[in-house]
C-alpha cells in the first residue's frame, strides 16, 4: 500500500532546470508513465524518486513518509533500467533469489518464492540456465522479476523495453501489461515512446522542459490534449495543424483560413477572450480526416473542405496514410487499406468538425476547444 | 539495367539471385545479420563476393573498383564532412573528379534546389536538423548522377516523430530523382510503405521477392508472414479436414469452414495439421456470442492505441491479437468472441511452414 506524492520538486544542474515545480500524485498500485522527450526531465524525476539524485527543492513522499533524506536503499524501491542488470553468470534462479538471499530469507521460502515468480513471468523452463544465455525477453523478464520478488513499495522503470527488438517489444509490452494488472504495484514507467506509455498507463505524466503538461488516463490524453505539445506527441502519426483566425460577430465565431471557415459558435464562450489575437491553430487527427478522390465527386464539394493533391501514400497493412499537400500546407489522413491514392492526384480534403481542436499557437498554452 | 548477382559466400550470403529492375525502388528487407547491407555493399564495391557476378546494366562489374561502377551510396550515419558547409559537402565528389568550377556550381546548386536545402548550403551540417542533414546526404550521392543509389538504412537514427514525417518525404523525393534505388531496412513498416518491391532476407537466404501488397497479403512462409505487419499476424495450430467437398479447420476451441474462401484440394486426403494465419485487422469482436462463426474467448490484455486498441485473447491455448476500436468495456479475464475474415485468413504447411496451395473458388 504506497501512493506516491512529488510537491513542487525543482531539480538544477548548474543553470540548467531539470524539472520545473512538479507536482504530482501518484495512487497506491497505480501505473503512471513520465513521457516526454529526451531532456523533458522524465528520468530526473525518476533518479530523484529512487535517490540517485537529490531535489533542489521540493519534497517527496512515499505514504505520509517524505523520503528526500532518507537513502535510496532503505526507500523500499525496486529499479529496472534500460539494460539488463543482471548477474549474466548466475542462473536464472540465482538471480531472482539474489534479493531474499541478502535479506537471509530461509532457503525454503527463496525456493518457494522463485518458483511462483517464475511461473507467473512464463520463465519455468530457463530458471536453471545461465542468464547470459537467455533471449532478450527473458533477460528483462529476469531483471522484472528479481525486483518484484522483493516487494517493493515503488517499482521504478526506466525505458525497460527501449533496447528490445520491435517483435520482442511488442510482446514484452503485452506481458508488462498483464504483469501490472496482477501484481497491483504502485509503479512509476519513464518512457519516450507514446506508444508505450498508451497501452501500458493508468495515468500519463506528459513533459516538456521540466514541466509537466497534462497528467490524464491515456484516453483523455488523447482524446482531448490539453495544449498543442501533447497534442503533436501523442498519436502517430501525428496530428495535423492549420494555421487559422478567429473571426467573430456578435452572436457567432468562425475559424477561417483561405480555404475553409469553420463555425465554432457553440464554442464562441470560450473564443471570445482570444479576440485580441486571432491567430489560433486548428488540430485534427489523421484519422478524423476524408479524403476523397475530385473525380469521385459530381461537384466541387460545398463546407469545410480542402483541395490539394496527393504528395504520398504509405500502406501500413492494416490502413494506409496519405499524404495531401494543400498549397504549402502538409496534411496526413489515415485510410483504408483497400482505399487507393495516386501520387499527384487531385482530392478534395473535409473533417470531422466534431474532432477539431482549438490551440494558441503557443504549444505549451492551454487548449481552448 | 539488370543488376544479377549470384554468391556462394557460406556465412552471409547463401547463393542468393536478385534482379533490380530500372528505375526501380527496391527494398531489402530482414532482420539485424540478415545480410541486407552486405549486399549493398558488394553492389557498391566495398566487399568481395566469394562466387557469383554483379552487374549494373549489361556490364560485369566484380572487377570494377567502387568509384568506377557508377554507383552512389548514402549510409547509415550520413559520413558528413562536420568541418565543410553543405556546399563544399556535395561539391567534394566533383572536384575530386576535377570537373570545371563552374559547372560544379551549377551542379550543386541544382540538385540543392531540388532537395530544398539550397538556401542553407553556406551553413555546417552541425546546423541541420535531422531531415535536412539526410537530404544533404543525399545531394551529395545526386550530383554524380550515379546509375545506381544504395541507401543503408537511411532513417534508422532518426527520432520516432521525425522518421514518421521523413518516410513520405524521402518515398517522394526518391520518386523524383526517378533512378534505380536499393534501400536496405530492418523495419518491416519502412520496406512495406516505401518499396516498390521488397525482398524478405533471413539468414542470408531470400524468402521472397514481391510488390509488398503481394507480400502482405500472400505470404510465402511463416517467417514473411510474421516478419510483415505490426502487430504481428496470429499463428494458429489446428486440424484440417477435406470432407464431402467441404474444408474444415478445427480445434478444441472451435470449427471454421472454410470451403467458400480457402477449400484445400481433396487429393490431400484425411485430417493434417497446418498453422492458420489470420492478421489482427481481420478479426472482429462482439461481446455476445451472434453465430456459428464466433469462437468465445478469454480477454487476457487490452492495450489502448489511441484510435485503436490491441486485445490479446486466450483461444483455446493460443493467444490470439485483434486490432479493434474501442475494448475499454473488456475486462481481463472477461469473455468475448471472435469472428475471422476468412476471405483473409491463410494456411500454412505445419511442418514445413511453407503456404498452402488452395483451389480456386
């Protein structure tokens, strides 16, 4: 039972700020990745929660315990980095009973607790196999399961899949997932990879220069991304964004650009302060994008349309992006694998109005649709 | 231009033939040590084949030296010169050749305008971003005017974000120089949404030569079939059985006809084992059990993608993927059914994983 709480944690090297002001709580047995950028202070604030750095200011606490003066090994956490801190001579056993054996836990329990441990990682048939000798998957499911084994309050991840294979990733990802649902540890993932943190996190910490910008279960991160840097980071391929003005009238509110007007009135409220400086961006996901052929279309298209050409089309198997540039304009669309592009080709582009999203063009100033 | 090479090199290279045609944009395609680069090194010069010939054209080229087979390679970490501007970078191949001063800038400038980096040439490659440093790379392969460009893995260190962005631009611009292009990648995402064809290496052997829509769609083997596509195809193990007419797939988890779309020839007589692939697109899920066709099983993961979600499911003892939208209602451990696109779905040969040969429908 630990929930983990950061207040106003400020970290400094030299003139650099590392982590600006973070606050965050983390509940018992949660799962809350730190995603970001290289240099956005994800791993900072994870070397400052295992005591592999001291805060400059600001205080954390496990519990009701603040634990900034105590030492990283007596703060009851468990550490698996990117590569795989393993004892490669020993075998699989030995390494998974490293931990109770130090602790001089009797050699029936170490025994008892190895095999459970084993069996719940599917790690069975190589526990008497030198570790060096295991597949990539098995080394991190090793280095997973010698610092569950132990109990730890906190279980700290740093980029635990980052130098596995694209299959094995895929896999691990999958299993790390079952692994957090059964254990029910409070556990704290650092990763760049947007991916990663989707498909694994209760909740999202997304950073950007030391600071964090939204902290929300994956889909509300998704789905409604609190400023335009969240927006571009998550989802891939990324969000497409349109330079736009505000126009408004006394009882409407348009987005227009060259090529559309967009009638934003029911999010007028919301628009009005921003009358001073009109310039915003619209945001729309690939997917929230039509694409459709001009010789498909018996007229030009009436509404909140585009016309452009075709740039590039990517199959990925499962549906295929395409690229449309409207005048200088790039904009990607995902499609159906069966849909079929030709490079050059005249389309015509409209969206899902219910889909778009309103930023400043400051990408760290919040959303306003 | 036929570029044919055939080795015997037993570690790397086993006995492989590939023919590139002109003009085309082909993708080699494998693993780490599958031997993709070292084939475009051969192509290139920079290694010996232990046996079998290259040509580029109709001209035997084993014993040209690298500079004269008319051949440009871009690697994978660009090899920039740091202490030259982008011009003096693509200008060096040409003033090693001794080609006139002016025809150099003429040159340069050319192909620096086509690649749109042509107002930053007086700039050090330390100031590029990413994409603008592999388009210098680039212009300097282009200036030759090489028959042949071999890319190594050109996006391979490059940002996730980027390199999403950087595909496109580079499929494009690749499209424009309109030259024969071999391109090696460890990323199956890269070779099917890039090539024009692709060759599937795996230790050293060719799996298969093909359009990547071919390749997605008919795979020759179970390693093509799991090297393409991410989330990667499902392998299931199960009976086969040619009755009356019919084509039966079974298992203890379900029964699956499918004469209509995959009817095995009946020469091939009683029940066999065979592997059935089915991609995670074309399974489709309901939370009820809505026909014979369904096949219940046991939610074991969900991971949400943002416009879609992956979830494992318990088939019987096979853990089975579908790519799906929505799934935050499915609980691990909750029940779910499955429904196969059969029109999609292949068999292979369990013993020898080779695809089976079906008869028309």
């Amino acid at each position: 039972m630990t929930k983990v709480i950061i207040k106003g944690l400020t970290k400094q090297f030299g003139k650099l700020t590392a982590v600006q002001n973070l606050d965050l709580d983390v509940k018992d047995k949660e799962f809350v990745s730190l995603l970001g950028p290289s240099g956005c202070g994800k791993t900072t604030t994870l070397n400052c929660l295992s005591g592999l750095e001291t805060p400059t200011t600001g205080d954390i606490f496990f519990d009701d315990q603040r634990i900034n003066d105590i030492p990283s090994k007596d703060r009851g956490i468990g550490l698996v980095f990117q590569s795989y801190a393993i004892f490669t001579h020993m075998t699989t056993f030995d390494n998974l009973a490293f931990g109770l054996k130090i602790r001089g836990t009797p050699q029936l329990e170490i025994k008892r607790e190895v095999e459970r441990m084993a069996e719940f990682l599917d790690i069975k048939e190589v526990l008497h196999e030198k570790a060096g000798k295991l597949s990539l998957t098995n080394m991190q499911k090793t280095a997973i399961g010698r610092t569950l084994i132990i109990r730890p309050k906190v279980l700290l991840l740093d980029e635990p899949l980052s130098n596995l294979d694209a299959e094995s990733r895929n896999v691990m990802r999958t299993e790390l997932k079952r692994l957090q649902k059964e254990v029910e540890q409070t556990t704290i993932f650092v990763t760049h990879d947007q991916l990663e943190a989707l498909t694994l996190s209760d909740r999202i910490a997304v950073m950007s220069a030391g600071r964090l910008q939204q902290y929300d279960t994956p889909e509300t991160v998704y789905n409604h991304p609190e400023n335009k840097f969240v927006a571009n980071f998550i989802g891939s391929p990324s969000m497409n964004f349109i330079d736009c003005s505000l126009k408004l009238s006394d009882e409407r509110a348009y987005l227009v650009n060259e090529r559309f007007t967009l009638d934003l009135t029911s999010g007028r409220d919301r628009l009005t302060e921003f009358a001073n400086s009109p310039e915003l961006v619209l945001g729309i996901r690939p997917e929230h994008l039509n694409v459709t052929s001009l010789s498909d279309l018996p007229t030009q298209p009436k509404g909140s349309h585009m016309s452009g050409s075709v740039f590039m089309t990517e199959p990925l198997g499962y549906e295929n992006i395409v690229s449309v540039q409207v005048d200088g304009l790039m904009l990607k669309a995902t499609v159906p694998a069966t849909s079929s592009f030709e490079v050059n080709e005249k389309v015509s582009v409209t969206f899902d109005e219910d889909h778009a999203h309103v930023f400043s063009k400051n990408g760290e100033e919040p959303a306003i649709i | 231009m036929n570029i044919t090479k055939r080795y015997g090199s037993k570690t790397v290279l086993d006995n492989i033939s590939l023919e590139v045609r002109d003009k085309e944009f082909f993708v080699l395609a494998g693993p780490p040590g599958a031997g993709a680069t070292t084939i475009l090194r051969i192509v290139a010069g920079l290694e010996v084949p232990d046996s079998g010939e290259v040509y580029i054209g109709e001209q035997l080229v084993n014993d040209l030296e690298p500079k004269d087979r008319d051949v440009a390679m871009v690697f994978e970490n660009l090899a920039l010169y740091p202490n030259k501007t982008g011009f003096k970078n693509i200008a060096f191949p040409l003033r090693q050749k001794k080609v006139p001063e002016n025809e150099i800038t003429e040159r340069v400038n050319e192909v620096a305008r086509l690649l749109k980096i042509d107002h930053i040439l007086d700039r050090y490659p330390r100031t590029y971003s990413g994409g603008e440093l592999q388009r210098l790379a680039l212009a300097r392969a282009m200036v030759r005017r090489p028959k042949v460009y071999l890319l190594d893995q050109p996006l391979a260190n490059i940002d996730a974000l980027i390199r999403a962005n950087m595909r496109s631009e580079l499929k494009r611009l690749v499209r424009e120089i309109g030259q024969t292009i071999i391109y090696t990648t460890h990323d199956q995402l890269e070779a099917f949404s890039m090539g024009e064809r692709i060759a599937i290496l795996n230790g050293g052997m060719i799996r298969q030569v093909d359009a990547p829509s071919a390749i997605y769609e008919r795979p020759k083997d179970k390693f093509v079939a799991s090297f393409m596509g991410s989330p990667r195809m499902n392998f299931i193990e199960c009976r086969c059985e040619v009755k009356n007419g019919r084509t039966i797939l079974a298992q203890e988890s379900f029964s699956l006809d499918v004469t209509n779309s995959r009817p095995l020839s009946t020469s091939d007589g009683g029940p066999s084992d065979l592997t059935l692939e089915i991609r995670p697109e074309n399974i489709s899920i309901h939370l009820d059990n809505r026909s014979d066709e369904s096949m219940e099983a046991t939610v074991y993961v969900v991971e949400p993608m943002g416009s879609r979600a992956l979830l494992s499911a318990h088939l019987g003892k096979n853990l089975v993927k579908a790519l799906i939208h929505g799934g935050s209602d499915l609980k691990p451990g909750g029940k779910v059914w499955l429904e196969f696109d059969k029109n999609k779905l292949h068999l292979f040969d369990k013993e020898t994983l080779q695809a089976l040969a079906t008869r028309p429908v």
